[in-house]
C-alpha cells in the first residue's frame, strides 16, 4: 500500500523526499525483501536529506550508485542526550543573532550577510562553525568585512561546536536555500 501511494504521487507531480537517519539495517532478517523495499523506494524517490554526516557516508558506503553529491545533511539535535526532552532556555549573555553549525553553501550564510550589511543591523552576530570549502570560506569572510565595514558587530569563531554547544543554543533557524 506504501509503494502506491508513492506511484500516485509521482504520478500527480509530487517530489518524494526520503529522511534518512540510521542506514544500517536494525534486523539481518528478511533480506530479499528488504532490497526489493530498497529497490522500489529508490527508483520512487527523487532526493535524500541525512540527519547526520556519519549516515550519509554510511549511505554512500552501502549504496554507492544511490549517493549523489547534491543530497544534503540537516543537522539533528539529540535532546535527550544531555538528560532533556526539549531544547533547554534561558536568558542568552547579549541579545544576539548566532549561526551554530557547518557552514555549507546550502544554508546561505553569505546572502544572509548580505542583507545583514545592507541593513546595517545594530544587533551582534556571532558564527560559530567551519566552512571545509575554501572558495566558500573566502566568500564568507569577505562578507563579514563587508559587514563590518557597514558597521555591523559580527564575532566568527571558525571551529565545530559540539554537540552540547548546540543544545544550549536558542534555536532559530532560517531556511536553507535549496537550489545554487
């Protein structure tokens, strides 16, 4: 019943978008019927989106024909790891705007800079995260200077954050871009 459902909405124009977390299989029972489940859900699914880098080189791993370079991984907090069932609150130091996590393309950090300068935004920015692509990278910096020169406040702390940096941020996020 789920494989028609899935060909109706193909059929009607949908885009089928698949979340994928853990790759690795839970039971090692019923294998034929899980690589005809694979089969049929990849020949109906348009995009995958990873929760983690570690699944989504897993994914690549296990199914190379299937990992394409364009598939993006959205960061996925784990709560309960620190004892929370929700992100934890509080008064921040400053109000401020943050960007925690990778900088990746994707997120458009560089048009949200952007626009940051050109309104001159009086209310600090503070980044806190690693860009691996240098072309990137540069981009980004020469935003900030951009930025700055307007006279905007942006602070750029050029690492990873952990993941219980990440819990006791207040999340806000914007949308990611989705197309270059």
């Amino acid at each position: 019943m789920f494989f028609g459902l899935l060909c109706l909405l193909k059929l009607r124009g949908a885009r089928i978008v698949r979340i994928l977390h853990d790759v690795d299989e839970l039971r090692r029972r019923r294998r034929l019927l899980r690589r005809i489940n694979r089969a049929l859900s990849a020949a109906l699914t348009d995009q995958y989106v990873f929760l983690s880098a570690s699944s989504r080189e897993a994914f690549a791993r296990m199914f190379p024909r299937l990992a394409r370079p364009d598939h993006p991984t959205l960061f996925h907090p784990h709560f309960r790891v620190a004892g929370h069932e929700r992100p934890p609150t509080g008064q921040p130091a400053r109000p401020a705007l943050r960007f925690v996590g990778d900088i990746r393309e994707y997120k458009g950090l560089d048009r949200f800079l952007a626009l940051y300068a050109a309104q001159r935004v009086q209310t600090p920015l503070e980044i806190i995260g690693h860009c691996d692509d240098p072309h990137h990278a540069a981009a980004i910096r020469s935003r900030i200077d951009q930025a700055r020169a307007a006279g905007c406040t942006i602070d750029w702390d050029d690492r990873r954050p952990g993941h219980d940096e990440l819990l006791a941020q207040l999340p806000a996020q914007l949308p990611a871009r989705s197309a270059p």
